[in-house]
C-alpha cells in the first residue's frame, strides 16, 4: 500500500494542470467522491469557476451491484469542452461507464478525463494521468481526516 501524501498531491495536480491546459476546458466535472478535492484543486488552477459534480454507486454496503448507477444533475450552458476529474482509473470501470454516460446525454460536448493515478490493467485509459499505480493507494484525504475514535 502507498500512502500518497498533500505534498505529493500538491506536485502531481500541478503537472496535471500543465498537461491538461492544451484542452482548454471551459468546465470541470468530479467524480464523487475520490474526484471532488482534485476537481477544487485543477479550478484552482486552471482558474475556472465553472465546477460541477456528480455520483456514481457500484457497491450496496459491501455487495457489489452488476450495474454502475450513475446520479447526474450536470447542466452546461455554452460549454463545449468539460474535463471529467477522478482520483484513479483503477478497474476503469467508473470512468468507463461515466464518460459513455456523458457523451450520450450531452453530445455537444466534447468530454475528456484526467486522474491523478492510472492502473495499465484498467479498462478505460485517462486523456490525462500522472502516475501509475501499481499497488493500493491510499489518499491523504481517506486517511487523514478521519475522526479518532473516543
């Protein structure tokens, strides 16, 4: 297991930011909820306001489904270019299904991906990643800001 540090982070969305300019996106989606501090972060740099979110649901509890859910309340108006943030493409399947999602509802748009980590054995590869995972990731986010116990 890798612990993947704020400094860490601090760097790889910097990168990720550099790559990422040459699409020019007018909006960023994040994938709740492993893409919700990266999607703030590459606003951040990227100075967009446009930011939106939406949630997918692949587990009840512990039982994984035979279906991804995808919960999607996105509006775009006068965007033609949306950056779809997430943490890692791990199986691919979450983005995979995401990005299918949104190019069919929204045909207009042209949809790309980043993540901050991408697994080679994953079925979906990002437009834009950073670096390759090859072992369990643990985020500072996942770790660090849980509540001790009493």
């Amino acid at each position: 297991m890798k612990y993947y540090t704020y400094e860490e982070f601090t760097q790889d969305t910097r990168n990720l930011i550099a790559q990422v300019q040459k699409f020019e996106a007018q909006a960023i989606v994040g994938i709740a909820r492993g893409g919700l501090t990266l999607a703030h972060a590459m606003a951040e740099g990227l100075a967009l306001r446009e930011v939106q979110t939406l949630r997918t649901e692949l587990y009840d509890g512990e039982q994984k489904r035979k279906k991804i859910s995808v919960f999607d309340t996105l509006v775009f108006t006068n965007v033609q270019r949306v950056l779809v943030v997430d943490d890692i493409a791990d199986s691919g399947e979450t983005l995979a299904v995401v990005m299918q999602h949104l190019s069919e509802k929204y045909p207009q748009t042209l949809f790309q991906s980043a993540t901050l980590f991408y697994k080679k054995s994953s079925l979906y590869k990002p437009h834009f990643w950073i670096n390759e995972a090859e072992e369990w990731i643990d985020f500072f986010w996942e770790r660090d800001f849980k509540l001790s116990p009493l």
